[in-house]
C-alpha cells in the first residue's frame, strides 16, 4: 500500500496542488497579517475568509483527478479487476486529501505561531473553529473526486470552480443574517476581538461539512444513476440538521476579553485582555497626556481602551459624555490600520485625541474635521509639539488659546473637551463663541 501511494502521489497532481494551495493561502493570509498577528479571534476569521479563493481551487483540482479514468478512456479496464472499486480509489483519496490537509494545517500552523508571539487572549475557542476549516476543505475535496467521477467532462473541473467562487464570492462581504448561510458558508459571520463566535455554529457546520464528505465519497463509489441520486442523502440530512442546530445569533460579546487590564503600580492606564499585548507600548504616551491635562479643570484622570466595536456595538449619542474623567482610545481601529509593534507617535496622537473628543459623536466629514481642529491645536499647546502638522482653522485656534491668560485657557480647554465628548462643537468653544452649536 505504501508503495501504491508513493506512486500516486508522484504521477497525480497532489503534489502541485499541495505547493499551489499552500501558497497561495499564505500569501491571502500575509496581506492581512496586520489584522490578525496579534488575536487569535482575527486569525479565525481571516483563514476561514481564504476559504472563498482556495476552496474552488481545491474543488477544481479534485474534479479534474476524479474525472481521470474517463478521460483516459480506461474505466471498463479497472472495473473489470477483482479488487472492489472503494479499495481501488483509496491511494487516490488519500493522495489528493492529504495534499490539502497538510497545505491547510501548515499554513493555519505558520499563522498560530505568529499570533502565539503576540495574543494576550485566545477565548479557547479558535482550535474548534479552525479545524472546521480544514475539515470543510477535506469535504470540498471528497465532493470534487464525486463529481469528477460523475461528470468527467472536460469543462467539468473549471465549471465547478467558478460557480464556487461566485458563490463564495457573493456572499464574502455581505451576506443575509439567516442559519442556513453561516451553516453552508466556510467564512465565518462578521466579528471582532471583542465579539465571538458560539461554538455551537462551529459543531453544526462540523455536521454538515461531515454530511457532505461522505456524498463526495458514495458518489465517487456509485456505479448507476440511482446510486448518485441516493449519494446526495447525507448532504441534504445533513443541512437541515445542521441548519436546526446552528445557533439563530451565531455572534455574541465576549465579556472575558473586554475585561480592563490595567498597568501594574498606574491603575490609570488601561486597556481590553484581548489588548494587552499594547499595555506596555501605551503607559508612556498616556502619562504625557494625562501630566499635560493635569491643570485642566475637569481634564482626564485615566487612559483606558474603549471596549466597544465600531463594527457592531450601536452606540447612541446618550451614551456619550459619561465617562468624562477619561480619554477612551479604540485601539481596536489602530490594529487593523496599523501595526503589530505600536508606534509611540501614533498612541500619542490616538490619546491625545481621544481626551478632546468622542469620534462617535461626528460623523460626518465637515463636524468631524472642525473637532481635529479643536483636538490638534489644544494638544499641540499642551504638549508643546510643533505646530507644522497643523491646518489653518487649527493654527488660528491655537494662537487664540496661546493668548489667552493661563487660568482663562486651562478653563477654556476643560470646556471645549467637556462639549466634545458631549456630542457639541469643541471649536466653537475654543473660539470663545459658548459651548452651543
């Protein structure tokens, strides 16, 4: 048998596909590594999302293999050997499936390390939910050597692919809230380091992706029309079970990794579990700020993460401005735009920010730009950078707070921050014009 599969797997396209699907699911991994090397709940998401570019290829591959016998015109040859026709597939399963399994597993394993070097908090749920990936990629493989078996047309194999991909492709970034597509997709629903998956979705796509497995593999074996019609049972059980076990809200908050950390000895800088890993990088610039707002009245006492997600936590407007004695920072925003090592400016500038205003509170380009404006020209006074970063509405409310007597500017920079975080135009404020818009 060893010999058999040695064989196999130097005369078919195992070998190919291997070296092709692991590369190319790493590369779709490397374009993203910044939103997912530092959280085992990004990395999740972003390998179950490979799924919409690898799985046709592994689809087509596997077509094209099952369908080989046919094309070559000797299946009358092979049926005609005592040896039963499951025995005679077996080293080309193996063969083709490994080939996947392993160009998965050690992508998924290249990833894990990377992220092991910088993830504070795993949740303990993302081993599950990726070896549901892999094991989606197993069955789409068992169901491409079914079809190839089945419909052994040249066109068989590019045709599959495609229709999979638009599929796939269709549904990757919008996809209807319902149980049967987080059943039958390989991605994942939207979620966040501060959200999870149930792993009750993850056990029913288990179920369904199983389901599906054992079709490709009765379709592979089926000698007659009747045969293939019945090899499509389990895929059909197996999607409706799987739908009525799937949880109808497959998303939830994670209460463990909004938790605050805060830094040892300074319970004044704090951050998400889930972000710990930043704690160190944002001691230094959150005490600069919070030194330069100390003779400010009503300024901020303590730097702490902000738990929600811009993505799917609604906030309201009457949420806003109750918690004035801080400067909540989304860090959640730098770490998909910026980097897995923090940069000092940019958590300056991030708290900093974030001790002026909500940036919930403006949505809109025009509001939020007069709001920067207001920030960058009372930061820029307090911490006494240079002003050459800054726009002309900025420089000309910094030059007013500049002129202004000491105890008139300090209370005039505690109002405008109060009316910034309270949903009002910190410019305005600043100007002198009252804190109304």
């Amino acid at each position: 048998m060893f010999r058999i599969m040695r064989l196999e797997a130097k005369r078919s396209i195992a070998l190919p596909l291997l070296l092709v699907l692991a590369a190319l699911t790493r590369v779709f991994l490397w374009m993203d590594i910044q939103e997912w090397a530092a959280s085992w709940a990004s990395l999740v998401e972003s390998a179950r999302a490979t799924a919409w570019i690898s799985l046709p290829v592994v689809l087509a591959a596997a077509v094209w293999h099952g369908g080989r016998e046919r094309r070559n015109k000797v299946s009358e040859l092979f049926a005609a050997t005592p040896r039963p026709r499951s025995v005679r597939l077996l080293p080309a399963f193996v063969a083709i499936v490994g080939a996947v399994a392993i160009a998965e597993a050690g992508v998924v394993l290249w990833a894990a390390t990377l992220v092991t070097r910088h993830a504070t908090y795993s949740g303990g749920q993302w081993p599950l939910a990726l070896a549901t990936g892999l094991l989606a990629a197993v069955a789409v493989t068992l169901l491409g050597l079914g079809i190839g078996r089945a419909v052994a047309t040249p066109i068989a194999a590019p045709s599959a692919a495609v229709a999979l991909f638009l599929v796939l492709g269709v549904n990757a970034e919008e996809r209807p809230a319902n149980r049967l597509v987080d059943v039958a997709l390989p991605m994942l629903p939207q979620a966040d380091d501060f959200h999870r998956v149930l792993p009750s979705l993850s056990v029913a796509q288990c179920l369904w992706y199983s389901a599906l497995g054992v079709t490709g593999v009765l379709l592979s074996v089926a000698a007659s029309k009747r045969a293939r019609l019945v090899a499509l049972t389990p895929a059909v059980t197996g999607i409706v079970l799987a739908t009525l076990l799937a949880p109808p809200d497959a998303v939830v908050r994670d209460p463990q990794a909004t938790a605050l950390v805060c830094a040892p000895n300074n319970n004044r800088v704090c951050v998400t579990k889930v972000h710990s890993h930043a704690l160190p990088a944002l001691v230094t610039p959150a005490r600069k700020v919070l030194a330069a707002f100390a003779e400010v009245p009503g300024g901020p006492r303590k730097v702490e993460e902000k738990p929600t997600s811009w993505k799917l936590d609604d906030t309201e407007p009457a949420a806003h401005g109750t918690h004035l004695s801080a400067a909540r920072v989304e860090l959640s925003q730098l770490t998909q735009s910026g980097s897995i090592r923090w940069k000092p400016r940019i958590l300056l500038e991030a708290v900093a920010r974030a001790a002026m205003f909500d940036e919930g509170c403006f949505p809109g380009d025009a509001e939020f730009a007069r709001a920067s404006d207001a920030s960058d020209a009372v930061t820029t006074l307090l911490l006494r950078t240079p002003t050459d970063h800054l726009s002309p509405v900025a420089r000309k409310a910094y030059d007013t707070l500049r002129a202004l007597p000491a105890e008139e500017r300090a209370s005039r920079i505690g109002s405008s921050r109060k009316a910034g975080l309270t949903c009002q135009d910190p410019l305005t404020v600043v100007m002198g014009r009252g804190a109304d818009r």
